[in-house]
C-alpha cells in the first residue's frame, strides 16, 4: 500500500499512466499508479496523505464509481478527474459529487502538474487543520476553551486552574450570554474529574412534580407512573460536576431539599429508605445578584452561603472590549467552516462598530454576528458596504483609535491619568486626542 506517496494516477492506457507518471518525477513529486479501479482499492490506504487522478473510463469498475468509494472513506481526499472530449456532463456530475477538479484529454504535462499541486495544497493544510482538531480534542487547555487575552480573562483561568482540582462548591456571576455553562464546563475539564460526567441542570425548567424524580431518581413502582428505576442528576454525575442554571429561578421549597442534599453529601432515591453518598462538585450559576436576593427574602440566605463558597465574576464582553476581534475571528472560522463557506473579510471600519457595540447579549450575540457575517447576511451592527462611501484607511484608523479611547476613558470614569495607563501613551497625547475626537 502506498500511503506516504503524494499522487497515485489511476489510467488503465499503459503509455497514457507512464506520460502522467513520468511528469510528476520530472517535477520531484513522488508518483505511484494503478490501471484500474479495482487495484487502486486496494493500493490506497485509509488515512492516505495524498491525492488521486483518476480516468473517468475504467474497465470494471469506472472513475465516478472510484470517486464515491474514495469519498466514503475520506470526504476531503482530493480526486481529479480526467475526462474525453465527450464526457463534460459526466465531469460536471463528478465535481457535483465531491470531485476536486477534471482535466479534458489532451492536457499539457504543464496543466496536469499544476491541478495536482493545488489539490495537494489543499490536502496538506486540509491534514494540518485534522491533526490540529485532533491534538485539540485530545488535550484539553483553557486558553483555547476560554478566549480573550484581556486581563479579565486571565484571572478568570488563572482562577479556574487554581480552584478545578478543589472539591469547594463554585457560584459563577454574569449576564446573559457571558458564557456561564463554558466556565463550569471548563472548571469540571481541568479537574481530575473530567473522565466523569458533567451534568448541567437549568433551574428554570423543573416543576415541583419532576423535581424530586429528576433530581434524586427513584425506584420502580415509587409511583403510580414509575415503572421501572431512575438514576437522577445527582447520582448520574457523581464522581463529576453538577451544574445548576439559573439558581435564582429555583423555588424556595426546592430550595430547602437540594440544601439538605448539601448539608448532608447523601440523598435518597424516590421509594427507597437507602442513602446514596454524593461525591459531585457542585456549581451554581446566575445573572442575578443573589445576596441581594437572600436581603430581601427572595433566595434563602443558607442556601446562598452554601453555594457561594468560592465566586466567579464574569465580566461583560463591553468590559473587555481588547478581547471581540479574536472572539470574532474565531466565531467567524468556525461558522465557515461548518457552513462550507469561504471566509469573508472584515474592514477597518465594520471593526470599529464591532469595538464600539454595547453588546448587551455579550458573547452570544457576537456568535450570533459572526455566524450571520459568514453566511453573507449583514445585521444593522455591520450595514451593507458602502461601495464608494467606503472610507479610507486613515479615516479607519481615527474610527478605530476614537473607540478604544472613549472605552478606557469610560472603564476608568474619565480619570486621565489611569487611561494613560491603560493605553500606554503620554498625559499631553491623550489630552490631545481626547480634544481632536470631543471626548
């Protein structure tokens, strides 16, 4: 099997696979061939680096049929095509169906090595994006889970590192779409319980009736409909994390059973008289601030203390402004290449709207503009462009300088000397600007 070779040729014309052949040698690209379908089968190997030229007229098994096979063991194996004077509809078809390109017979020597180097392009960084998705995938990091190089940020993994491997129950702050779910997620895979499960529970959603069931489980025949066992939440994440969203929501007689379940770290099934020991982190996420609740009667203040052991503030994405463009660069590669679309381009001045953006849904609403940005569809943050209204770069960079500079002005309630700070730049420059720009 030729799986380190970089082009395999499949043309069952002698004279015809030795010419393709000998062109690639002549260019020092490693070449292998076969002169037909049924041996290329066997010859290319899963997981084959390379790419494939194919004749489209095979004795046996012909190059559409080749084409579909290759495809079901790699969608993204280039496969070129080559095709007769009048096999156009066919070529049209292939490339329907998944073909990298096809070449008309007779092709240069010339054109053929050029097609096959740009799918073997291609195929080199379609292999690096794999590899990189896997090593990903395989070692967890919070830098590419939580990102943002705002000083924010960093304590906030600063903070996940140090708490993950602590058995102490955690409340995470922060408004809607700040990424509360991605934190405790974050929390439970940096700890030495990320091979248990992570369990997240929205509050909001349970009834009084379901709560229990849901919660403790219950045993067969606990009630009329319990027809055989439930392992509840608790007991399915034990060895794990449990999260519950949306805390405030919880209401106060649901309260009083999950902080018994705490006090004691056991709880019973529905039905059954045997305590189950918990051994879960717990942590507790809201975008209201429940001590305030707990003042005024609304949230029991036990409960409060209970999960408020250590406290995660997330900041809103408007505090830290430094941290949408590669929010955005990374939403926006994402949804390109889910959507299996080219990756558009962002101008100087759509930037300055993105930076001067309240953002009120936070990081999901600049998820929700990415997305909307890939698929060519513009919201009111990003009108349509401007055709010849289109300003210039140094109009650009104004825009883009006068939003950075209100936004430190506003973090440090219009205080000079600490924007200076923060913008690295002298007294008299800001003082400068500030007038130019009539902040």
């Amino acid at each position: 099997m030729f799986e380190g070779m970089s082009v395999f040729i499949v043309e069952d014309d002698p004279s015809v696979l030795l010419g393709c052949m000998q062109a690639f040698e002549l260019e020092g690209i490693a070449v292998a061939g076969a002169g037909s379908a049924e041996e290329a089968l066997q010859l290319v190997a899963h997981g084959f680096a390379g790419i494939v030229i194919s004749d489209i007229r095979l004795p046996g098994t012909d190059g559409m049929a080749l084409l579909k096979k290759l495809r079901l063991r790699d969608d993204e194996l280039p496969i070129i095509l080559i095709t007769g004077h009048g096999d156009i509809d066919l070529a049209v078809q292939a490339m329907k169906d998944g073909a990298y390109d096809f070449l008309e017979k007779p092709f240069s020597p010339e054109r053929l090595v050029d097609v096959a180097r740009r799918a073997l392009e291609q195929r080199r960084l379609g292999l690096a994006v794999r590899n990189l998705e896997q090593q990903l995938q395989s070692k967890f990091t919070l830098e590419t889970h939580l990102i943002g190089r705002s000083p924010a940020m960093a304590r906030i993994r600063a903070m996940i590192a140090d708490l993950a491997d602590t058995a102490a129950n955690v409340l995470i702050h922060g408004e809607t779409g700040s990424g509360k779910e991605l934190v405790a997620r974050c929390l439970h895979m940096a700890s030495k319980r990320s091979e248990r499960p992570f369990v997240a529970l929205n509050c909001g959603g349970l009834s009084d009736t379901l709560f229990e069931s849901e919660l403790f489980g219950h045993e067969a025949h606990a009630f009329t409909d319990a027809k055989k066992k439930r392992i509840g939440k608790f007991e399915y994440a034990n060895g794990g994390t449990l999260l519950f969203d949306e805390i405030e929501s919880m209401p106060i007689a649901q309260q009083i059973k999950l902080l018994r379940v705490l006090q004691e770290r056991s709880f019973e099934r529905l039905g059954s008289n045997t305590p189950v020991p918990l051994d879960c982190r717990i942590v507790a996420a809201t975008k209201f601030d429940l001590k305030a609740m707990s003042d005024a009667g609304q949230f029991r203040s036990d409960l409060y203390y209970r999960l408020n052991v250590v406290s995660l503030e997330l900041p809103p994405l408007r505090e830290r402004r430094e941290d949408i463009p590669l929010l955005f660069e990374h939403f926006l590669l994402q949804a390109c290449a889910r959507f299996d679309r080219a990756t558009p381009m962002l101008e100087p001045d759509e930037q300055a709207l993105l930076l001067g953006h309240d953002w009120p849904g936070n990081v999901r609403e600049l998820r929700n503009v990415a997305e909307r940005f890939a698929l060519g569809i513009r919201s009111p943050l990003l009108p349509e462009a401007r055709g010849n209204d289109t300003p210039s770069l140094a109009q650009s960079v104004e825009d883009f300088e006068r939003v950075l500079i209100a936004e430190a002005l506003r973090r440090h309630d219009g205080n000079l000397s600490r924007a200076c700070e923060a913008l690295k730049m002298p007294k008299t420059t800001l003082f400068d600007k500030v007038r130019k720009y009539g902040l």
